[in-house]
C-alpha cells in the first residue's frame, strides 16, 4: 500500500472495502509521511478577507436582488 499526495493522484480508484489491518497500515504511512513542512501549513496565520470588504459585497449582492425583484 502506498500513500499518495494529492498532486501524484490523476485518477480515483474503485471503492473498496478495507480490512481492519489495511486501515491501521494507511494510517501509519499517512502518519510516517506527514513532515514538518505540512505542519508548517496549519500554524501559520491566514490574511484572510477583511469584514469591510464582505460586508461591501453582501450590501451590492443585496442591491443587485433588490432591483431584480422590484
């Protein structure tokens, strides 16, 4: 068994059921695969979207509706 990332994947394959055995076995490659680098990804703070600018946004959506329905 061979744990991918998603960037070596280019097709699914066919569902199956899983053993027991085959279930710990991919949990313990995915585990001895995870490095530090792809922990790095979730501690790192995310910029995001300013509540202004949504708020602007719903506002003109709302607007948009608005004018549709009148």
């Amino acid at each position: 068994m061979k744990i991918q990332r998603l960037e070596e994947i280019t097709c699914l394959p066919d569902f199956r059921e899983y053993s027991e055995e085959e279930i710990k076995m991919a949990y313990a490659l995915a585990k001895s695969a995870f490095t530090a680098d792809d922990l790095q990804r979730y501690t790192e703070l995310d910029k995001g979207v300013s509540a202004d600018d949504v708020l602007a946004e719903m506002e003109e959506a709302q607007k948009q509706f608005d004018q549709g329905n009148a």
